[in-house]
C-alpha cells in the first residue's frame, strides 16, 4: 500500500490490520470494550463500501450504527453494567470519529449564503486579518477565505469586502510598500460590516413587572429604588398599581427590590441579545409557546413522573450525559419562548449554561443535581414563567432524601469503611453508612434521617431485581406508610424520600 493512496479499499485495509493488531496486542481481549467497536466498524465500513466511493463518507455512515453498538457495551460486560456505564475506550474511539465527522462537515461551504452565514465568513476574515503577520505559507483560513465564491454572496458589501480581501492575500507578497495601510483599511471594512448587524447592547434583559399593593405606592421611591440597575426606564400608573419597563443586567435585583413595593402580579424578561440573534439568524424561530419547563433526567421511570408533574418536556439521557449540541437541539425544538431547564445531575450544568448560550429561547436554569430535586421543583409549578422560576430555585431541596448504591472496590469515604459489595447511602452529598445486608441498611438510614415525616418513598433504579423493598420496608416500620416506583435511573439502587 502506497504512503499517499487514501482509497476506499486501502482504508478498509489499515482498519482490517489495525482491528487485528489491536486485538493480537491484548492480553486478555474481551467483548464489550474498544475491541468491540473497533470490529464492528471493520463489519460495517466493509459494508457500506460498494454503495459509495469516498472513504470519509464511508466512514462517517458508520457512525450511527457504532453508537448503538456503543449502548450495548453495558450488557456485553458485566462490571460496565454494575457500574452503570458504557465502556470508556469504546467511547473515546467513536469520538475520534466524531471529530472527523465534524472536520469534513466544516469545509463544506454553501452555494448560498443567508445574512447568519455572511456574518461569519465576515468573522472569519476578520480574524484573518488582525494577526499581526500572516504567515509566508497559506493557513487553512486563509486557503477557505481565498477560495469563497464571492459571485455567490449576495450581500453587496460582504461580497466587496471577500473579494478585496482575495485580491489583498494573492498580492501581498509583491506589494510591501502598501500592504499595512491594505490591511487596515480591510479590517475597518469588517468591523463596519459586523457592527451594521451586532449592536453593542449595553443592558441586555429587557424586563417588564406590574406591582400591586394595598396601600399607595410611592412613585418616586420607586423610581429611586430601581434607577441605577440599568437603562430606558418607564414607570406608569397610579395609586396602588403600577408598571415598570427597565433594561437591565440584572433582573432578580430589579424584582426583588420592586417586591418591597408590594406584591408582583406580571414580569417578563426577554434576553435582547438572544431576539437579536433570532432575528438575524436564517433559522429563526417562530415561537409557538410563551413557556416550558424542561427537565433532564436518566431514567424512564422519573421520566413520566416528571411528565406527570407538570414538565413540559423531559429528556431520558440514559447512561450517556447529552452533549452540548444536543441540548441546543432540544431547547430550540421546544419553540418556546421561555424555558425553565433544569437537570438530575451538576456535572450537566456547565453543558447546560453554555447551550443557553447558544440556543433561541430565553433560558432560566434551575441548579438542581438529581431527580428528587427536580420532583420537588416541579410540586411548586405555576403558570407564570419567572415567578415559577423562582419558586423552583426555593423548592429544590424541600424533600429530604438519601441515595443507596452498591459498592464496587473496598474504600473509605467520609469516615466510613465500606467493603467491596457493600451498600452504602449518600445523604447530603455525603456518604453516611454502609453494610451488607440491603434492608439493614436503608432501614438505619431512616432510622438516622426520620424526624417527624411518615410517608417514605421509595424509587428503584434500572439494574435493581427482586422483591420490593419498600414492603421489607414496611414490616419494620409499621407506622410509616410507603410507597415504591419505578425511576429507571442508573447512578443510584435506590433514590428513598422522608415526607
């Protein structure tokens, strides 16, 4: 095989003898891990080959079929079951094939081009050219920017500016008494054009509140109370009701301090730098809702419950965290104007805040970190968007709660020892107890955490069989009363409430 041929068939050749050698490589190969996913896309890259011509293409067709292979790895491998979790390996090779995907996907450039993508390939050549020395060999920016069609960019100015800025990299090198003041001068075309389409927004919520009290209000301390919290302030009414318009940065401040006023009976926020991308954007959004509330959960069981509670949307991730693209997806595809997110898990949140950024919607996230959480955030559930926002973030931790999970290597943890095949209850982020014995040990936890409550619930995980643990339950506590559903979750045995 030549060093420089890509074929079709060669590449199934160094997946055939890369597959062989890394499974010759290992010691002990067993299905279920990278092994597994590196012979099945051996399986199906051969598959595919005939119907198409271009190895990445090929590659790329692969994908879907891999990830589901990737789900099964769990029931291929005993301990990646136990531990709730798809193998590791197998993950990392299937985003290297992502990040191929990805690459490919970039250099495709559109035959035409809406104002979104005219404002990019105006970023793009921005950033082209405020380096402070283009480099002698031609970048992989440089080559994209030089080989746009600007015939295809209908927007005059973007099409003026790509091709001067095509005319100013293949003459750069001969030219060097005026290529500085060039450059300059196309820099300040592209901050023009940028500018023309990206407004500095100074204050960026737009907030609107109506107050209500008994007494009068005092207009002017109102007005003293809230002035320096933003811009475009408009207070209207009279008496004991009155209205108030501020743009702002900080709208919980606004809220809180026009509360002292007397009791807020209608607030809106709106995002202006999200409209703003709304509206320039060439997949904008027609709303269809004024508001939801999205949930993230692993479990199919707390999926319908949390449906039944009142969510709008609930998304079952499973054992796989969703990625930050999906949760744009997900978000936008709610078309809704408003959403309250909020997830069973924190090592979600960071995916989550950045794909608020990115998506349409206004986005309020509630920080909650499991399921329970988010069954007590949804018990407080109003029809009035920010005022349910805020009740959600008070009512997080109103069910007291412990989690029961199985231990997989002897450990100690929080001062307490915990053998391997022990079952051990986090309460309060912390490890509490553990023991043997099931029953013994969720029986010492309430027993530990019980006050004055009297109905336990008990919720049980996927990989959970047996008999009901909630009836064991009972027979120890006669006077309780308990109940026991199905969440489906992974991480945990068992989510148990004290109400």
């Amino acid at each position: 095989m030549a060093s420089n041929d890509f074929s079709k068939e060669n590449i199934l050749k160094a997946i055939e003898n890369g597959c062989l050698a890394a499974y010759r490589g290992t010691d002990n190969p067993r299905e279920g891990t990278m092994l597994t996913l590196m012979s099945e896309f051996k399986k199906k890259y051969s598959e595919i080959m005939p119907a198409k011509e271009n190895p990445v293409e090929i590659i790329i067709d692969c994908i879907p079929h891999l990830k589901d292979v990737l789900d099964k790895t769990p029931d291929m491998l005993p301990v990646l079951k136990q531990a709730g979790v798809v193998d590791s390996g197998g993950a990392g090779f299937l985003i290297l094939l992502e990040g191929l995907e990805r690459e490919f996907n970039s250099r495709k450039v559109p035959e035409t081009l809406p104002l979104f993508a005219a404002l990019k390939i105006n970023s793009v050549v921005k950033k082209l050219l405020v380096k402070r020395s283009l480099p002698k060999k031609r970048s992989i920016t440089g080559t994209l920017v030089q080989n746009l069609g600007a015939g295809n960019i209908s927007n005059a100015r973007l099409h003026n500016i790509v091709h001067n800025v095509q005319q100013y990299l293949k003459n750069r090198t001969h030219n060097h008494s005026n290529r500085y003041p060039a450059r300059e001068a196309l820099i300040k075309d592209t901050k023009e054009f940028e500018s023309s389409w990206n407004p500095d927004i100074s204050y960026r919520y737009c907030t609107e509140l109506t107050v209500s009290s008994d007494n009068d209000i005092d207009s002017q301390a109102l007005k003293e109370q809230i002035m320096n919290y933003g811009d475009s302030l408009i207070i209207s009414g009279k008496g004991k009701t009155y209205k108030i318009h501020i743009h702002t940065n900080k709208p919980e401040s606004v809220i809180k301090d026009i509360s002292l006023f007397g009791n807020i009976i209608f607030r809106k926020v709106d995002d202006m730098k999200k409209q703003h991308r709304n509206f320039i954007s060439y997949d904008s959004i027609e709303y269809e809702k004024e508001q939801s509330v999205f949930c993230i959960v692993s479990g199919e069981g707390f999926k319908k419950i949390l449906e039944s509670l009142g969510a709008d949307y609930v998304y079952d991730y499973g054992k796989r965290k969703p990625s930050v693209k999906k949760l744009v997806d997900l978000l936008n595809s709610l078309k809704s104007k408003n959403i309250i997110a909020a997830p069973d898990d924190g090592d979600i949140l960071m995916s989550l805040k950045y794909a608020a950024s990115l998506c349409k919607a206004n986005v309020f996230i509630v920080e909650s970190k499991n399921a329970i959480s988010l069954i007590s955030m949804l018990m407080g559930k109003t029809d009035e968007i920010n005022k349910t926002n805020f009740l959600f973030r008070d009512r997080i931790n109103n069910i007291k709660h412990f989690m029961v999970s199985k231990a997989a290597k002897e450990s100690s943890v929080d001062g307490v020892a915990i053998k391997k095949g022990d079952y051990f209850i986090i309460s309060g982020g912390k490890i509490i107890l553990s023991g043997k014995e099931l029953i013994n040990v969720a029986a010492e936890a309430i027993n530990k955490l019980l006050i004055d409550e009297s109905i336990i619930t008990v919720y049980k995980g996927l990989h959970v069989k047996g008999n009901s643990l909630a009836a064991r339950l009972k027979i120890k506590f006669p006077g309780l009363d308990f109940e026991e559903y199905y969440g489906g979750q992974t991480q945990y045995h068992y989510y148990i409430t004290l109400e």
